[in-house]
C-alpha cells in the first residue's frame, strides 16, 4: 500500500499532479481545491495518499493532511460512491465544511458536487452522520446539542436560506458555525448569522 509521497512536484494539472521520486514518477489525482496550496513546480511535496486497486488498473489519490485522506476514506464506503466521486466532493467541500454539511442535513452542499445527485447525497449524510457525531469534540464550531431534532433542522434551514439569498454554502456555513449559542428560532439565527455576513434582516 503506498501511503505517503514525497518528492519533486514535476507537472500539475486540472485534478492531477505528477511527482517525481528520483527513480519513478507518480500521478495522483487530488481535489481542485488543493491546487492553490501546493508549492510551484520544481519544489518538494508531501502527499497522503490512497491506492485504489482496480481490474483496469491503479489510481492513487493524494491530499495534503491525513484529515482530509481520512474524511476520503470515509466518503468511499458510502454505497454508490467511488473514490472519483468522493475527490469531486472534497474539491467544493472542505473537510470542516463537509462535517458541518453532513451534521446539518444540507443535502444541497454535498450535491453541488459534479456527479452527486441528491439521493447520492442524502444516503452520504445517513451512513457516516454517526462517525461524525462520534467526533464532534474534534470540531467545536457544531457544538454537540445542534446536532438532532429540531435545532438540527433549524441550522439546516438557516443555511439553505443563506445560500437563497446569494451567500456561498461556505459562508454561510461559517457564519452558523462561528455563533456559539445558536437559537432554536429559525428567524433569529438567521438575522444573526446575516449580521455576521454584513447584513441586516
């Protein structure tokens, strides 16, 4: 299993880069996202990676943190998403975003992903919500009491509206998240969640 790459990235392109070990060059498919962080071309790099062993052939899937290869993990047990689907999913969600998404029920975030389409994404929320319940400690902005019944469903709402009225799902997911005591009223948190986007109801 090849867990880790290091080396000199030699090419980079839409989805994929190439690095080279000294005696053999890799390609690893990664998230879009992570383009923008990796250092210019002729300069060392670091990626986890992930081996996917096909008939066809292999593919191996790199990320810059072992959160991110772990969350990838994750995805790819979900039934009816491969390890392509759960790279397209990281490449419009981070990691912290995605556990907000999936804690949140926003079935829209996590279908905004090339190829995921709604019932995709609600099955990702119904099998791996408990897992990240599990570790909600790890992720302070989602205290644990949000996390069922009715304030579930309020910051879902909230979101949703959010992103209704122009706001990314990114933003809005920050300004639900950086509120420390949300209220059980979809009117008031939503009010003040635009008040920490610069806006007034």
């Amino acid at each position: 299993m090849i867990s880790l790459i290091r080396g000199t990235l030699s090419h980079v392109s839409d989805g994929r880069v190439e690095i080279d070990t000294g005696s053999l060059g890799f390609e690893v498919f990664v998230p879009t996202s992570l383009i923008p962080e990796l250092p210019p071309v002729g300069e060392d790099v670091e990626l986890f990676t992930h081996l996917n062993v096909k008939e066809d052939g292999f593919s191996l899937f790199g990320f810059l943190t072992r959160e991110e290869l772990d969350l990838f993990k994750k995805i790819i047990t979900v039934s009816g998403i491969g390890p392509k689907g759960a790279l397209a999913i990281l490449s419009v969600l981070t990691p912290e975003d995605l556990r907000f998404a999936i804690l949140s029920s926003d079935v829209k975030a996590i279908a905004a992903a090339p190829g995921i389409g709604k019932k995709t994404a609600e099955r990702l929320i119904i099998e791996l919500r408990d897992s990240m319940e599990r570790s909600v400690t790890e992720a302070p902005y989602v205290p644990a009491r949000e996390l069922s019944g009715k304030e579930n469903g309020t910051v879902s709402d909230v979101v949703m509206a959010l992103t209704e009225l122009g706001f990314s799902s990114k933003d809005a997911y920050k300004a639900v998240r950086s509120i420390e005591n949300p209220s059980e009223d979809e009117g008031a948190l939503l009010k003040e969640a635009l008040k920490r986007l610069g806006k007034s109801s």
